[in-house]
C-alpha cells in the first residue's frame, strides 16, 4: 500500500477533514496534518471550506511504498470577534470571494466560556469579503477584506462596537496575536452596580418578601486555553444594601461563588471534564419580629430550648451554610447554531452542604426554630448550559444542575440559574434572573427572582 499525507497549516482539530475520492467513490475522510493509506491507484483529494465544487482539488497518483505529500498552496483562515475591551462577542459572520462573487458559508460565531474553539478556515489564495450574517456581498457598511497568501495562516480579528455591534476596525493584531499564543490565559474582572426588585421566599414556604435593593458585584474571571486543555475559573462576590422605611441600611443579598471547570478535549465538541464549585456568603442572616417573643430553639438531637423577649433570630452564621459542588465525566457540545448554543455535561458528582449553627423557621409556627444538620451527597449529575441570543441585545443564558443519589431515601438536588438580558449600552444592562434551588434540608423549592438595572465598569 501507499499513503497521502496533507499537511495541517494550524491546530488539526480547528481544520475541515478533507475527503478521498476513487473517481467519483467516496474512499473516507482523515483530520488534516494525517496519513491516508490507500491501494495504488490514481486518486482526488478534496479539501478546504465550502461546498464540494468550491473545495480545493488536487490530483494524486498513488505507488506501493510511497507516501505522496501534497504541500500546502491554500490559506487558513481565523476570525475573532471582538469589541473594544477585547470581550468576544457572539457574531456570526459570511466570508464571500471577490474574484469570483462566491458565498463560502457562514463563520460561526465562538464563546470560550463554553470551550468553543475557533474554527480555521481553508481557502484558495485571493481576495475575501467578511460581512454580518445575512448581508450580501455588495453591502458597503459592516464589512472587511482580507488578502490571503499560498501557503500562510492569517489570524483576523474584526472589533465591533458593544453599544451598536457595527464594525469599528480589523485586521491582523500582531503584537495581541502573539501575546495569546505564547500566554494562552485571558483575564477578565468588572465591577457591576444594581437597582433590583427582589421576591423570595428563602425563609418561609409562605411568607414571600418583596424588596427594592441596591446590589454591587464584583466578578472575575481567568481562562487557559490551549487544546487540549480548557481550564476556567468564574468568581463571583454580590452585596446589597436594603433601606425600608424608617429603618436603617441592612445586608439584603450576600453570596460568594467560585466555580472551576477543567476540560480535557478529545475531539473539538467532546472532552473528559471535571469541576469544583463553593457557594457561601459573608454576613450573619437574621428574622426579625416587630414585637418581642418567645422562640423555640430545637438542636439536632431534639432538645427545645426557650427564649423570652427576642426580637431577632440568627438563622445563618458567616459562611454558612457552605455548599461545595465536585464533579467528573464527559462534556458534550450537541447543537451549535446561529441563535443557540448548548454545553452539556453528565457524569458522577458530589454535594457537601455545611450547616454550622444554621437555624431553620418552622412553616407552621414561626416562632419555631430546628437546627440543619450537615448533608452529604453523592449520585449521577447531569449539567446544561445554553445561549440563546435574541435580536441583537437580548440574551438568555440557563444553567442547570441536577443530581440523582445513589443512596436510598434521598432526594435529586436541583439547581436553576436563568439570565434574561436586555442590552441597552455597553455599560448598561437590564436584567432579570431567577434562581431555583431544590435542597434536601429544605421542604420546599427555594425560589428567587431579581430585576435590575445593572451598570457595569470593566477592570480588564
């Protein structure tokens, strides 16, 4: 036997296979930068982007013993999409060739929080066209031309405007370019301000609070990525302040989050991964009562214990309860499309909830109070999060997670993060969320909903 070697000119993995033809017998497809054994014979080689008549054609004629070397005369092509910090934005794009007025498809738009790699794209030498989705090659805004060169790997950048998503510059960054293939890590922080509407009932299946609060968030966020590796690292701190009528300032939200994903990529759209997540908070949680009462305060053994003349009941101590989240298995990619992206990741995983000192109120007699004991899980676990982009500036972001134990008697836990925003400036955002949480040391589905005007400061 004989073999064809096609060289890959960037990552194989971000490159379109390229196909085999015996006549017009479709012999099998092989990653670019690999071996293709065949009998000897004469074969077509098809490679590149776009359709099978726009793919590159180049005629082998294979011997015994021989490797035929068909070396590189096509471009490859990136293009990122980013705005004037340097946050990606999700925007598809079209690439068009002037010589010839051909359409060669779309360029997917890419999000790294989700892993996505940027996809390289193998075209003949020549003069290209990139426009929005949807627009026609004879547009005369929103658009940028490339050269491409035989045998060259042209990174592209296009920069649009966060407020308008207009173009505002591209081109080959030269001195960013380099600076991402030899660091690979991106760093991320912005320091967010709120006006929110809040309703929740965290204390009681049926006493729902509905208030109007100020919420600050300081988010972080660091990102390694270079295949096959994929690490990322969310950090989140919210505070708010609420101010009733005739009453001073109180602590209304208070959470920290550190989340952790490493994924190890097989192949572009399916890895191993593996995660570790902390949920807690900084300040004291409190009831309080208009009129001094009589508490019971039940222990994790039974005991009652009764207090006269109290006004406020210290439900939850500094960091507690402490929730940690350890997971492992495989991440899958299944559907990626101009209006919505879907992460998907099932394996085996681990709850520890942490309830020192942590009281809960009686549904029934609001003077009651019982201890929370520690909770300890372990058991399938499936977790989803999904884009959708509506429009220009609404966005819908889920992210779910569900745990079935393996030990009896035990309950699933349930975990929903829905995010609708309504982009109105780079810098200004409404925003609704709603937060589900289904803990076994509760008799009910803790629910929260926050509707916020949220303005933002980008550190870096």
């Amino acid at each position: 036997m004989g073999r064809i070697f096609v060289p890959a000119i960037t990552n194989p993995a971000n490159e379109p296979f390229y196909a085999v033809f015996e006549g017009d017998r479709l012999v099998g497809e092989q990653t670019m930068g690999s071996s293709f054994f065949l009998l000897p014979g004469r074969y077509t080689v098809l490679l590149g982007t776009g359709s099978i008549d726009q793919r590159i054609r180049k005629e082998v004629e294979v011997e015994r013993g021989e490797t035929k070397i068909i070396y590189p005369d096509w471009c490859a092509l990136t293009v990122e999409v980013i705005d004037e910090s340097r946050n990606y934005h999700t925007q598809d794009l079209q690439i068009y060739r002037l010589e010839t007025l051909e359409n060669f498809g779309i360029i997917p738009a890419i999000n790294p929080e989700l892993g996505e790699q940027l996809q390289t794209l193998l075209l003949a030498p020549g003069h290209y066209k990139i426009v929005e989705r949807g627009r026609d090659i004879n547009t005369f805004v929103n658009f940028a031309t490339v050269l491409l060169q035989p045998g060259t790997y042209t990174p592209y950048t296009i920069v649009i405007d966060s407020q308008t998503r207009h173009f505002i510059g591209s081109g080959v960054l030269t001195v960013a370019t380099h600076q991402r293939k030899s660091r690979h890590w991106k760093l991320f922080g912005a320091v967010h301000g709120s006006v929110i509407l809040n309703a929740a009932n965290d204390v009681s299946t049926r006493k729902v609070r509905t208030n109007i609060s100020l919420l600050s968030q300081l988010e972080s966020r660091i990102l390694f990525d270079k295949m096959p590796h994929y690490y990322l690292s969310n950090n989140y701190l919210e505070l708010g302040a609420l101010r009733q009528q005739g009453e001073t300032f109180q602590i209304s939200q208070d959470r920290i989050q550190v989340k952790n994903t490493y994924v190890y990529y097989l192949l572009p759209w399916i890895g191993g991964y593996t995660r570790f997540e902390v949920t807690t908070h900084l300040f004291n949680t409190y009831t309080d009562f208009d009129q001094p009462r009589e508490v019971v305060l039940r222990s994790l053994s039974g005991a009652e214990t009764v207090k006269s003349g109290v006004k406020e009941v210290k439900l939850e101590p500094s960091l507690f309860p402490l929730r940690l989240k350890e997971g492992f298995g495989m991440n899958l990619t299944p559907l990626r499309t101009y209006l919505a992206r879907v992460n998907l990741r099932t394996g085996f995983g681990f709850r520890q909830t942490f309830n020192r000192g942590v009281y809960q109120q009686s549904g029934d007699v609001d003077t009651l109070f019982a201890r929370i004991s520690d909770n300890y899980l372990r058991g399938l676990e499936t977790s989803l999060v999904s884009s959708l982009s509506l429009l220009r500036n609404v966005i819908v972001t889920t992210e779910v997670d569900y745990l079935i134990p393996i030990e009896a008697g035990k309950k699933p836990v349930l975990d929903l993060e829905n995010t609708t925003s309504l982009i109105l400036t780079r810098n200004v955002t409404l925003e609704h969320i709603l937060r589900l949480n289904r803990d076994p040391a509760k008799e009910w589905t803790i629910q929260e909903q926050f509707v916020s005007v949220r303005i933002s400061y980008f550190i870096f």
